[in-house]
C-alpha cells in the first residue's frame, strides 16, 4: 500500500480590523493546519486499513465590539476592532507513542484470555502473613498518635519519635491493606462464583469456537488542566498595541495571566479473531471440557505471565510498560490456534490553549477640558489555539514500548504510599 500525505494551511486572522493614525490595523495573522497521513487501500469497498495520522491545529481569535476613540489627530485615534492575542506554544505539542498499547489491548480482548489469575493469588499466600502484620502495625500505629495527641505531648523530642514511625507504617499500612490484603478477599469471593463464571465462559467459548469474533475496548481514558505561568502588562493581552494615551491609567504594571492547557485523551483498541478448540467442537451433553482447559481459564495452568506477577515490584513496571501483557499474549496466543485477523489500536487526544485578555480603553472624544466624556470600555475574552490528533497503529501483541500513562489519583496515592514506606521487608503486593 502507497503511503501518502495531505496538508491543508487554513489561515486565521489576518484581516483589517481599523484604522488608527499609524494606518491599517490588522487581527493577527496565524496559520493552522489540517495534515492527514495515511496508506491507499484497494476499494471500494474498503476492507482493510493501515496507519493513519490526523492532526489539526486551530485558531479560534475573540474579536470585540467596534471602538471609537479619539484623542487628537496628532497624538491618537483608532477606529475599528480589538482582539485578544492567540497563545502559540513552543514547541508545539505532538501525538502520544502507541508502542506498547497494542499489547495491552491484545492481553484484555483475547477470547481464551482466563477469567481470573489464581495462580498469582496461590503464589501469594507466602506474603499473606506480612501483609497481614504490616497492615495491623500500621493501625497500631495510627492508634498511638491518636491516643497521644489526645493526651498531650509534653516534649518537641515525644512528639518527633511519635512521629517518626508514622509515614513508614501508615504507607506500609496503605500498601497491604489496599493492595494486598483486599485483592485477596476478591479472590475468596470469586471462588463463591467461580462455577457459574466458569461455566458461561465455556459455553461462550463453545458458542464461538471457529467463529470470528470482534472486540472492542478502551484501554485508557485521562484528562487534565495546567495553568502556564506567565506575567505580562494588560495592554499587551489584546491587540493593537496603540497610544498608551488611549489606554485607561494603571494597565501599564505586569499582572498574572496564565495560559490554561486543557488535556483530553482517550486510547481504544479494536481486534477480530479466530480460534479452535477441538474438545468444544464435540457435543456437550456427552462431553465435558479437560481439566486442563479449565485450569487455563482460571489462571492456574504455570506460564510466563504467572511468574512475571509473582515477581516483586512487577505491578509497578506494568503502570509504564506493557511487560506482562507482552508475556501472556505469548502463551495466550500459542495455545488453541488463536489467531489475530486484524488488531488496531487508536487514539483521539486534543491539546486547547485558552489565553485570558482584557484590556480597559477610553472611548469616544476629549471633551473640551481635556475630559474624557464617554465613559471608559471594558474588554475581555479568550482566545484558543487547539491541537486535535487523531491515530490508527497496527496492534503488536508483543510490543514492550514504554505507554507512560497518565497515572490516576489512585495511582498516585499508591506512589505516595512507597515513598513513606520506604521499601518494606516483605514482597510488594500486586495491582
């Protein structure tokens, strides 16, 4: 398939907005642009599709009511439109890496993917003793500081040693019990559900065995806002810069106006397979799946995956790479001739600048005591500068590209929780 290209200039701004007793005055001149990439595919219909890159940058210039302000024919006038000035980042921003999401949405549609991992719980109930003591210290711990708060700290040096152990046995506390002891209690109550889980995953199975089956699933959705520092004087927030003589006094000082970056971000992923179980094709009523196939769908049968999980600190790694789905799909996809008819993995994420201005001018005419008769303007709008990128990548079921996802509030807690425990003695609990 030959790859091609198409950009599109699409101008913004750049048109008369007045006159002032310097001349033509023009809204800022910015160019967007509209660029698609992407390979030619026999058609139609179109069957089949390759990589593809849209991007789109654009430029939306608040423009404000008409303006009249005369000063005198030799020190000032204008006569026309103001506008706020666009914020134009440097550099500008760039499409996410897909290396590695092609893995992780592989792992999550596979339709022989197990219904649960319990091979990675049987091999954690060595820690189940840790986590179990580390969880009730830090509740020990906790109840101490409450009790001597409560009391009243007679000494600066009490109060540092009953703070002392507080961040490593509060974080240690946060690790197991959130991250360790809970997930074990999901397994025990899976095992409450697991025939019934166990069974509607075979008939699925039996259902669709030789048959094509389309998955669909997002794999990452974030958001966020940044304010950009940035101080600068009112008058130049909008444009034209004229006659400070025109200008309202006290707007010459450099004040705060930070440039807020809105991030939205959504990453999906998109599959159809093929597989064949010869045990499922015969009849169910006289046969009953092998006990290996049912270990496999539990998670039990030993594979590569397992013994990454069972690795300590391995939940940490899987937040930034795509190492563990990596290592299952390898088994996954060996076993009951699973094949992959097409994978993508697609992202929509869009960057939108919003810049403040405002701006106070005079208006109308001197008046005779060198009064200003009409009563001053106020101006103020935003204008938006968006970057949009659009992505289509073929899936790689054992990519291990770095994702560096953004990382969740919970996430984020689970982070601050290692840091205060500086590292416990026992194994880390997995995610």
């Amino acid at each position: 398939m030959a790859p091609r290209t198409r950009k599109y200039i699409i101008r913004y701004g750049g048109e008369l907005a007045g006159v002032s007793n310097n001349g033509d005055q023009f809204v800022t001149a910015e160019n967007g642009e509209h660029l698609c990439v992407d390979e030619t595919h026999p058609g139609p219909p179109y069957r089949s599709g390759g990589p593809l890159l849209v991007k789109k940058k654009k430029v939306y210039i608040k423009r404000f009511p008409h303006h009249y302000v005369f000063y005198h024919s030799i020190l000032g006038w204008y006569d026309g439109h103001m506008w706020v000035k666009p914020y134009i980042p440097s550099p500008e921003p760039s499409p996410t890496s897909l290396s590695g999401w092609g893995a992780k949405g592989v792992n999550r549609t596979i339709p022989t993917h197990p219904i649960y991992n319990l091979g990675v719980s049987v091999g954690e109930l060595k820690d189940l003793p840790g986590m179990v003591s580390q969880t009730m210290r830090g509740f020990q711990t906790l109840r101490h500081v409450d009790t001597a708060l409560a009391a009243g700290v007679t000494t600066v040096k009490d109060f540092l040693n009953v703070a002392k152990n507080l961040p490593k046995h509060t974080g240690d506390a946060y690790l197991y019990g959130a991250f360790g002891l809970y997930p074990m209690l999901q397994d025990l109550l899976f095992l409450f559900k697991m025939r019934e889980k166990l069974d509607k995953k075979i008939a699925w199975l039996r259902r669709h065995n030789g048959k094509a089956v389309r998955r669909k699933v997002t794999l990452n959705v974030s958001q966020n806002s940044v304010d950009i520092p940035r101080n600068v004087s009112p008058i130049v927030t909008v444009g034209p810069t004229l006659s400070t003589d025109l200008y309202a006094g006290g707007q010459g000082g450099s004040l705060p106006f930070p440039i807020r970056m809105d991030y939205h971000q959504k990453i999906f992923f998109a599959a159809k397979y093929r597989y064949y179980i010869p045990e499922l094709a015969k009849d169910p009523r006289i046969s009953t799946p092998s006990n290996g196939l049912v270990a496999e769908l539990l998670g039990l049968q030993p594979d590569p995956a397992i013994i990454y999980k069972l690795i300590p600190w391995s939940w940490l790694l899987d937040w930034f790479t795509s190492t563990g789905a990596a290592l299952g799909n390898i088994y996954l996809l060996g076993r009951h001739q699973v094949v992959m008819e097409y994978g993508y993995v697609m992202c929509r994420e869009s960057f939108t600048y919003s810049c403040p201005g405002f701006i106070q001018m005079h208006s109308g005419k001197l008046g005779p005591l060198f009064q200003w008769v009409d009563p001053d303007r106020w101006f103020r709008g935003e204008s938006h500068t968006i970057y949009e990128f659009r992505q289509r990548e073929w899936a790689n079921p054992f990519g291990f590209g770095i994702t560096f996802a953004s990382l969740s509030a919970y996430q984020m807690s689970i982070l601050a929780a290692l840091g205060l425990s500086r590292g416990g003695k026992h194994s880390a609990p997995r995610s």
